[in-house]
C-alpha cells in the first residue's frame, strides 16, 4: 500500500522554538517537487518526543492541508502508553491522515504478548491502515519476527518499518508474511539490500535533504536496474553516515538549515552539533554540492 521513497520529515522550529509552519509548508513543497512518494510527519526525525499535544496535532494538521491529497500522509502517532495512542491515532484519522506510523511502545519493555495485545487493540479501534515501527535502539526492546508475523493478520496492519538492523529478522518476515505486511527500510543504510530481499521502500531520514537521489535509487531498485541502485548506493553512504554523526535529527535538520531551508533549532535534551562534528557534516555536504 505504502511503497517507494518515503520521508521522515522534519519538523522545524523558529529562533523561539516555536513551530515554524512556513519553513515546513516549503519543506513538503521541496519534497514533493523531488518525487518523494510518501510524507512521514511527527516520527522520531520530526521529533515527536518533544511536541505537545496540540503541537503535534497542528503539525499533523498542516502536513495533511499542505500535501493536499498528492501523495499519502503517514502521520506518526504512537506512545508507550496503548490508549493514548489509540486517541492520538483516531484524532488524526479525523484530520485526515491515509495511515499511521506506530513506534513499539518505548521505556515499557513489554514482553513480546504485550507488544501483540498493544497493536492489538489499536488495530481493532482505529480504522486506518497501520505501520508497525520497530526501533530497538530507541525503544529499548525489539519486536521479534514472530510477533510481526503474528500481527500480519490483521488486515489493516499493513507494514513494518523495520529499524532493527537485521537483515534476518526481516528477511524472515518477508519469507513468511510477505504477502501479508510489507517491510519497510527504517535504515538509509539498509535500503540496497532490504529492497533486494523484498522490501517494498524505504523511510528515509537522507530524503529530507536528498530526496531526488533517494528516490532515484529506489526507483532504480524496482526496476531492476541493479547496477544503477548500487552505484547510487554508494554514493549515498557517506550522506547517510553524516545523518548519524550525532543523535537524529541533529545533523540533518543541520543540513537543512545549512541549505538555507529552516532553522537548525531543536529542543532540548537534544543541543546544537559540536564544532568537530559540524565541520565534518559540512565538508561531506560539500562535498554532494548541497551548500
């Protein structure tokens, strides 16, 4: 349902922290101008974690008006707590979300039961399509094959975002469900062999900066034009590597604001890149012809 270049976008802030809705209007004109296939709002890149509830409601909200129907809007919607995720997800299927993102639940530590029980219920109040998002080096636990396996019953679970790093682990997904749930790349990094094992996209954190050549090598991924996609591949890695040099989304919200398209503020815990990083990011940016 959900396939291709998908990005996690960021959500930017003005000088006084506050949400900057014309810095991120344009941002989702600069994506879909670039061929991205699907917009990923208030996931961890759009630092979630730190929005209120009204703020992240108005992000949503705008992301939604803004795109206007063009391509889909996968609001992120999930908590560590299972009812407020259920209110949280049905608020933005009002406004109009086409699906939601949903992080495991985080802190909990759930038992694998737990985690079924919890997308359970939100698949069983919330009518919309659903992206399971498992992420264990923010959640402090990862959902196992056979628990996604077990949630791929449910016809309106309809994808994983697959952020583990394990390559078995979602190659056996894939091998026993994919005609059920599709697997989605949560790694830049892991695009190339992810899509190679049946992997239907990818949401992308380099989109953000990058979205033309994402979704070149995906695109050249579904057409089977291997040598192109690995060639871009490699051209990509020291990018993807630079969006990772701090914590996400530090660097690439950097990068976006070192192109000139917002600022580069983010809320604490998180602060401003160190000098050695940051000049490090600049010289890979540099290097592409981003600034």
């Amino acid at each position: 349902m959900f396939h291709g270049s998908m990005v996690a976008i960021i959500t930017p802030f003005d000088a006084q922290g506050n949400f900057d809705e014309e810095s991120y209007r344009q941002l989702i004109e600069f994506q879909i101008e670039n061929g991205t296939d699907v917009i990923v709002p208030c996931g961890t890149t759009g630092e979630s974690a730190t929005l209120s509830y009204e703020e992240h409601n108005r992000v949503i909200k705008t992301c939604i008006e803004q795109v206007n129907k063009r391509v889909p809007v996968i609001a992120g919607t999930g908590s560590n707590a299972t009812a407020e995720a259920i209110e949280i997800s049905q608020h933005a299927k009002e406004m109009g979300a086409d699906g939601l993102l949903l992080v495991s639940p985080y802190y909990n530590k759930p038992s694998q039961e737990g985690l079924f029980q919890h997308y359970k219920a939100l698949a069983e109040n919330v009518v919309l399509p659903q992206v399971l998002y498992n992420v264990p080096g923010r959640t402090g636990m990862n959902m196992t094959a056979a628990t996604t396996i077990r949630l791929a019953e449910f016809d309106n679970i309809v994808a994983i975002k697959e952020a583990s790093g394990d390559l078995t682990q979602a190659s056996e997904i894939i091998a026993a469900a994919g005609d059920k749930i599709d697997v989605l790349s949560g790694d830049d990094f892991l695009t190339l062999p992810l899509m190679a094992c049946g992997a239907k996209g990818i949401i992308s954190v380099t989109a953000n900066i990058m979205p033309k050549q994402v979704k070149a090598m995906v695109t050249s991924i579904q057409n089977g034009q291997w040598d192109d996609a690995r060639k871009q591949h490699l051209q990509l890695l020291d990018v993807h590597q630079a969006m990772f040099i701090e914590s996400n989304p530090v660097p690439v919200k950097t990068s976006a604001a070192l192109m000139g398209k917002c600022q580069a503020d983010v809320r604490l815990p998180l602060v401003a890149m160190g000098s050695g990083t940051l000049e490090k990011l600049q010289t890979v940016l540099r290097k592409h012809e981003l600034i």
